[in-house]
C-alpha cells in the first residue's frame, strides 16, 4: 500500500509539470511564472520551500540530538524574513528581475560582481540541493532499507524533471499542494509523537531536564545561536531561493504580506517539528538522529497513514529541492553565460539553456549527495559559504550611494568573505566563523576606497 502511495505521489508532481508546459512561453514564464503568483501561491510556495529536507528530517534530529533549542534552526529564519518583509520585500520586488545576482548589479553596476556572486551562488547552493536528496533518500530507506542510493537517484529523477518541464509555475503549483501535505503531516507526527512517548509529562520525566532548556542549553550555547543567527537566519534575509518567490509575486503588497504570513506561521512548526525529535528520543532512544522523524512515522501510525505521512515529508523535501534546483540553473543561465555569450543568446535559447542546466545542476547536486549523505552538514557548508561572501555586499548595496560603495569593493568581499567561511569550516574552526561577517564589512569599504584611489572612481552620494 506503501508503494502506491508514494507512487502516486511522484505521479502526481509530474503531471503537475507535463501541465504546467503548456504555461512556458519565454524565460519570464519559466523563470518568474510572469510574476503572477497572489499571496495564497506565494505564502504556499515560501513555505513548501522553507520546511524542506533541513525543516523537517534535520530539525526533528536536532530536537533528538539537542532537544528544544533545535526550533532555532528555523526559529532564525523567522527572524530574517520578518526583517526582510517590514524593510526589504518591497524594494527587492520593485527591482524586476530574475535573480539576486541582478540586483548586485543593478546596485553596484558591472558584470564582473554579477558573475562573482552567481558563481558563489551556484556553489553553496549545490550543498543544499544535495541536503534534500540526502533527506529524500532518508525518508524513503525507512520504507525500503538498504538501498539509500537508489532511493536517492528517484527522488531527484522526479524533481528535476518536473522542473525541467513546468520551471516556475511547477514550482508554484507543486509547492501549494506540498504546502498542504506538509502541514497535515506534521499535525498527524506531532499527536501521534507525544502520545507514544508518554504525553508532555512523560518525556520530561524520560529525558534529562537539559533537553527542554531554552534559548540556550549545556550542549547549545550563545556562540552556537549567534552562529545560527548570522550563517542560517541571513540567509533568509537575503537568500536567493526566497528571492526567487519575491520575483514571482504579483506587486509589492503581495511580497511583503506572503513573507509575514509564512514567519508568523513557521513559528509553532518550528517548535511543533522540534518536539516532534524530543518525542522520538524517548521512544526510539538508540537510532542515529536524522532517522528520527521518519522512524518515529513508521513506528507510531498504522500501515498507510504512515505511507501518507512519509508522501508529506518528501513533499516537504522536494519542495525546497526543486526551488533551490531552478534558482541555482536560473542564475547560472541568465546570470553567467548570458553576459558572457552577449546579444548571441536569444530569448529562445535562454530558455533551452536554463533547462539543459536544471539537468545538469541537478546530476552534480545528487553526485555530491552520493557522496556526503549528511543532511545538516551538507546545508550548514552551503549556508556558511553563501553568508560568509553575499549577506554584507547585498545588504549595503541597498545604502551603496550613502556609503560610496562601488563594485570592486562588493566583488572582493564576495571572494575574500565566502573563501574564508570556506577556509574555517574545512579547517574545523568553526568557533570562528562569525569573525566572516566583519570581515567580509570590512573589506567591502577597505576595496571600495582602495578602487576610487586606484581607478580616480568617483564618491557618490
């Protein structure tokens, strides 16, 4: 029964994008879904992103692992996108375009900064595709044991060719249903959770009283939440997956309105995930911590509903995986070749280009997958590579007038800050991490001032 459930699940998502082909009449169409989607398709498809592979497999072994602490991991996401809609959302909507690295440019001028920053793009971003087909293979091992890699290859298949297809109003419209999907199926886990495990009062009897500690505790501590902060909760701020929905959005009022909705909402998921980890810590006490949420699905609710359950968690996964996918191929496309080929690429061969390249974005990010096969990890390289070199250089692009910022200044911050995130992350220094961010603010102004003098670049403002 289990089979023809999730069978039908994968179904579904690819007739949703043999459908949505017939939308796809030129780069707009597939890349923004003619920037028409309302608040409902917006705030569903923000969220269906949102409560992927790290939102629920990750999350739920965070809470395992760490106990109520863990709802920081998306806790520091609302934080960004409640800044981003009361500052940012209007004016990153009114802006127009395809991709964040566009309005790199539209800010500082010059394709140099926009390659840099695509190129970085596409590179952390790699990591977190790879996360959810990670977290899709963990999911569906649960039902079939031992065959992760295969697992792994079918989940992927299935997006990256619904992507393929449809582009931006797949997307669209797969994550409004997987929307759906997500948050019943977390609701069943979270009753059926705590009931297993005793109630509230039996898990707080079962477990050390650490584990419930909040906002920090022995094993989380300020330097862990500030890392949080600064390296998962930027990238909501200033993420081009969330950009990408933004683009989408009919006007301004429909952007800023989707993202308070979709933080107001990931509040009592984020704890409800959470507590969902801490439940199965006490019933299945001896199981490696991402296998938590899917092993507490299979353990707790009869054949069937745990099928139904398991659909959800992999429409949570391939949600944020496609949006990621087509973000990643997008900026590539429109954001690398393009300026380098010029007037030769047409807008028909755009559009050819950025499918040949979901395909291939899509292979590499499931070779790196194969190969890593850790959720949190693989996101936390791809978020601290992407907020070590982007976070800065955008957020002061929107003030770059006021403080004679120029393009020389945002492409050496880029290389400098996400190359040293690098270095102390393989280096295994990941205390300090946040010295990235000063950093990064740093060498901004240093390669600003350093560019005026060296090529008589004018102050503006």
């Amino acid at each position: 029964m289990n089979i023809a459930i999730i069978g039908a699940f994968f179904l579904g998502m690819l007739v949703v994008g043999i459908f949505s082909l017939r939308k796809i009449k030129n780069a707009s169409s597939y890349f923004v879904a003619d920037r028409s989607g309302n608040t409902p398709a917006i705030t569903g498809s923000l969220l269906a992103t949102i409560i992927g592979g790290s939102s629920t497999i990750g999350l739920a072994g965070l809470g395992y692992s760490k106990g109520l602490v863990g709802a920081w991991w998306m806790l520091v996401g609302v934080i960004g996108l409640f800044i981003l809609s009361f500052r940012l959302a209007e004016r990153v909507r009114s802006y127009a375009v395809y991709t964040l690295p566009e309005i790199l440019e539209r800010q500082y001028g010059g394709n140099l900064l926009r390659i840099v920053a695509s190129l970085l793009i596409a590179a952390a971003w790699l990591g977190i595709i790879a996360a959810q087909i990670i977290a899709a293979g963990k999911i569906l091992s649960v039902l079939w044991p031992g065959h992760l890699d295969l697992l792994m290859i079918i989940a992927a298949s299935v997006f990256i060719t619904y992507t393929i297809l449809g582009g931006q109003y797949s997307i669209l419209r797969t994550d409004f249903i997987q929307s759906i999907f997500i948050i019943l199926g977390i609701a069943v886990c979270l009753v059926a959770g705590i009931s297993a495990a005793g109630g509230l009062a039996g898990m707080v009897e079962q477990l050390p009283e650490s584990h419930f500690s909040f906002p920090t505790s022995p094993d989380f501590s300020a330097i862990d939440l500030l890392t949080f902060i600064f390296f998962v909760g930027a990238a909501y701020l200033v993420g081009p997956d969330i950009y990408s929905r933004i683009f989408c959005a009919r006007d301004r009022s429909v952007a800023r309105r989707s993202i308070l909705f979709s933080a107001v909402i990931m509040i009592p998921i984020a704890f409800a995930i959470t507590f969902i980890g801490i439940a199965a810590r006490v019933i299945l006490p001896e199981i490696p911590p991402e296998n938590a949420l899917p092993a507490l699905v299979m353990n707790s609710l009869p054949t069937g509903l745990n099928g139904l359950v398991m659909a959800a968690l992999l429409a949570a996964v391939m949600s944020s995986a496609d949006t990621c996918l087509l973000t990643t191929s997008t900026v590539l496309s429109a954001d690398v070749i393009k300026p380098l080929w010029g007037s030769r690429i047409t807008e028909k061969n755009l559009l050819r280009l950025s499918r040949v390249m979901v395909l291939i974005v899509g292979i590499a990010a499931l070779l790196i997958a194969l190969k890593i096969k850790g959720i949190i990890s693989s996101l936390l390289l791809g978020y601290t590579i992407y907020s070590g070199g982007l976070i800065i250089p955008v957020l002061l692009g929107f003030y770059r007038e006021k403080f004679n910022l120029n393009a020389w200044g945002a492409v050496i911050s880029i290389i400098c800050g996400g190359g040293l995130a690098l270095f102390l992350k393989f280096s295994g220094h990941d205390k300090l991490l946040l010295i990235t961010i000063p950093v990064s603010a740093l060498l901004i102004f240093l390669g600003s001032y350093c560019a005026r003098k060296a090529f008589g670049l004018r102050k503006t403002g």
